[in-house]
C-alpha cells in the first residue's frame, strides 16, 4: 500500500499543477510573445527600406537584441531556435526544444495550423523546477527572401548571407513551413 501513496499524491496534485502551467503559459505569453511582430515590423520596414541584403543585420543583429531586452527585463533564458540554424550559437536547440520542434512538424504535417502551435511543461532542470515554453514561428513572406529557395536568390544577396552566416543552414523554406520557435527557460 505505501508504493501507491506517491502516486496518488501526484494524482492529487495534477490538477493544481495543470493552473500553474496554465496560468505560467499566460503570464510568458504576454511577457514575451510581443517581440514577435517588432521583429517582423523591424524585417519589413529595412527591406523596404534598404533591401533584402541591407535588412540582414536586423535579423543577425537587431532580433537578438529585442530579445536581450526582454530577457534582462524578464530574468528569463529566451531564445530563437531552429532544426536548421542560421546561426548556430546563438538557434542551436537543446534536446528538450529538438523534441518540440519535432513535434510541431509533426503537428503541422497532420494540418494543425502553425500559428497556435505552443508547448509547455514544467521539467527539472539540474534538480530545480524550471518552467518551458515554445512557440512555434512560421515562415512568412519577408522571411522567404532570405530563407527561400537558394537558387531564386540573387548572387549579392547570396554572397552577403555567406559572408554573415559561413554556416548558414536556414534556406530552402517554403512559406507556411515552420522557421523555428520562440522558446522560454523560466526558474519556478
């Protein structure tokens, strides 16, 4: 009989843990999901203004920065990670978020549409509960001209992505594919 006490401590307990991940999923989404469309805005506005080849530092450069702010103002790891990396020190993913991006191919190959693709669990993390989230980023029109097809680019642009990114992975998308995620570590 004491074999079965845990477990249904643990069964007792679900139901309270499954608001904490509801409510924790809430509060990361309204902290962090509004870097997304800044992103995105930031994208849009250099290529019209500068070009597809001259928008380039916004992703490398500008992105990451947004989202160094928003870690700073939050505490939390928060990252851009991909299956196929652009630049792989900073959108290398760990196994945990290699599994859910699995998963989200999966999910979208069955048509789940891209936009309400999220996870989040609560895991332990070096003995220390941590909360995750991810969100899954689609591929949208700005991002296919520098995450499309190779051969539809054009030489300098292609020259300039090599020069930025000599390991660059994170081409031949397809608009509507997944890009990569959104993805937050936030101590409990």
């Amino acid at each position: 009989m004491k074999a079965f006490l845990p477990v249904a401590l643990l069964l007792a307990a679900l139901p309270a843990l499954a608001q904490d991940i509801a409510a924790l999923t809430a509060e990361t989404k309204k902290a962090v999901l509004p870097v997304v469309p800044k992103v995105v805005a930031a994208m849009q506005e250099a290529v019209a203004e500068k070009g597809v080849a001259g928008a380039i530092p916004v992703c490398k450069d500008q992105a990451p920065e947004l989202i160094k702010a928003k870690r700073q103002e939050t505490g939390w790891d928060i990252r851009r990670v991909s299956l196929k990396t652009r630049n792989a020190e900073r959108g290398t993913p760990d196994l945990w978020e290699v599994r859910q991006l699995a998963d989200f191919n999966i999910r979208a190959a069955n048509g789940e549409k891209i936009d309400t693709m999220e996870k989040s669990e609560i895991v332990s993390i070096d003995g220390k509960p941590v909360f995750r989230y991810m969100k899954a980023l689609p591929v949208g029109d700005v991002c296919l001209k520098c995450h499309g097809a190779v051969d539809g680019m054009d030489a300098g642009l292609k020259a300039k992505l090599a020069e930025s990114y000599p390991h660059d992975q994170a081409t031949g998308y397809s608009k509507g594919q997944i890009r990569g995620a959104l993805t937050v570590k936030r101590p409990l």
